[in-house]
C-alpha cells in the first residue's frame, strides 16, 4: 500500500439523521434519504464518535501459554452532542416521550418508566465530492443523558447509542473512489 495523501478523508462537517425503526434505509449515497429521517440538527463540534468494540477472553494453556483469544462480545456504540432543541428532537435524545401544547406555551413527558425508544440512525459527512453514509438500522439510548444550563454556553445533550443487532449490524455506503 503506498502513500496517498488524496485518500484521506476528513469529515468536516455532516449531519446525523433518526428514524423509527423499519423506515426505508439507504443503499447509496445518491439517493435521498426517506422522508421518516430527521435531521438531529447541530451537533457540537466534537462531531460523532463510534466505538465498534471486542470483548475478548485469553484461553491459556496448563503450560502457561495463551493459545486463543476467544471474542465473548461485540459491542458497537454512537456518541454525540446535540445541541439543537426542538419537539423531534427532546423525545430522540431522551429516549422517547411526547411534547405536547399550543398557543406559545408546550410541555415534555418523558416515556414510561422502563420505556427506550430504539431508533434507525444515518451518519453522513460530505469531503468535497465524496460522501460517507454510516447506516444503523437499530440503535437505542445507552447510559444517561446529562447536561448543564450555564449562563456562558449552549445547552448540549450528550448522547451514547448503543448499537442492536439486526442483519447486518450496520454498513458504511460510499462514493469514495479510493475504495475501487
């Protein structure tokens, strides 16, 4: 492999988009996205974040040697900061519930106890003239969603997303010439 300074990609700037589970997912970069996707809005300048761990186990020998490593598990994780605050997206980073009124004044009610919203999620970044589409089929909130009102910074939701299984877990579609 030689060095090639025209392959290095860098992700800029792009958008994340959610859907409900089962919505039409992409298979190119052309092709608009259904119209079920949202667009998260701004996400903070750290950008997104993906974990696509391993678990492993050594398998050791009675002469002390390790002679396998076993995989016991494969977790996969999204993370990122939204930033934006709107009636899609509460309900999103919060793991779903409802916001509800009119005339001016509205209200949020966070899902029922033990409730987890599982979500489709497309993460796309434009590099001049190649896009990448990092397609999810199934993810649900992970962990905690904990964030701060100061009076010198946005209000930020940091959000951790835990990928589910589903066939395939997820994909990576692109138009990059590099991968011919």
């Amino acid at each position: 492999m030689a060095l090639d300074g025209t392959e290095v990609r860098v992700a800029g700037t792009g958008n994340v988009y959610f859907a409900p589970t089962g919505s039409t997912l992409p298979t190119d970069v052309a092709t608009a996205l259904d119209a079920a996707f949202i667009d998260a809005g701004y996400i903070s300048e750290d950008g997104v974040s993906f974990t696509l761990g391993r678990e492993t186990e050594d398998l050791n020998a009675w002469q002390g040697s390790k002679i396998r490593v076993i995989t016991t598990s494969e977790p996969k994780s999204v993370e990122f900061t939204l930033m934006q605050s709107n009636k899609e997206n509460l309900p999103f980073i919060l793991g779903g519930g409802t916001i509800s009124g009119t005339g001016g004044e509205f209200k949020y009610e966070p899902p029922a106890k033990g409730t987890n919203t599982e979500r489709a999620m497309v993460v796309e970044f434009v590099d001049g003239t190649v896009t990448y589409r990092y397609v999810f089929p199934r993810v649900q909130l992970e962990g905690e969603v904990a964030f701060s009102l100061t009076a010198n910074g946005a209000v930020e939701y940091p959000t951790t997303w835990g990928v589910l299984d589903s066939s395939p877990v997820y994909e990576i579609l692109t138009d990059d010439p590099a991968w011919a």
